[in-house]
C-alpha cells in the first residue's frame, strides 16, 4: 500500500496545473491513478440516466480529479515562504 502525503479530510490547495490556486478539503483519494478529488476543484458534468433520484435524467456537476503532486497541505503552503512574499 502507498503512503501519500495528503488524505481524505485535509485542506488542500493546488499548486500546479489548470486549477491552480484553488483550494478545497479531499473528498477521496484514488490510489490506483495517484489522484484525488477536491471540493469544488475540477467541476465536470456528467450525464445520469433516470432514474427515481432523476425521474427525467439530469446534467449532474460533481468533482473531477487532481494528480496528487499537484496538491500541497494548504497550512504549509500559508507557510511557506513564497506566499509570505507574495502577500507583502
């Protein structure tokens, strides 16, 4: 089994890719494809067949994944020294 330096609960920020900059608590970790979704980071629609939940079918938005070497712990990032740069 793999260790990884983030899990489920913890508050996140992206630090890479096309989402950087948001920042959101791990929902879940999929340790298959190294990936994790972060609430409300990397929204996708999805189509869902009726059903009782969706008696006329829907457009359902829920979170896509993030590769893990794009997240960093958000009270580390607060930390570090290129935020502590940034902001004065």
């Amino acid at each position: 089994m793999q260790k990884f330096h983030v899990k489920r609960g913890d508050d996140v920020v992206v630090i890479a890719g096309s989402h950087k900059g948001k920042s959101g608590k791990i929902l879940e970790i999929l340790p298959s494809k190294q990936r994790a979704r972060v609430e409300g980071v990397a929204m996708i629609k999805r189509h869902v067949k009726k059903s009782q939940e969706n008696p006329n079918g829907a457009i359902v938005e829920r979170e896509g994944s993030v590769h893990l070497s794009n997240l960093m712990l958000k009270a580390t990032f607060d930390s570090s020294k290129k935020r502590a740069a940034k902001s004065a």
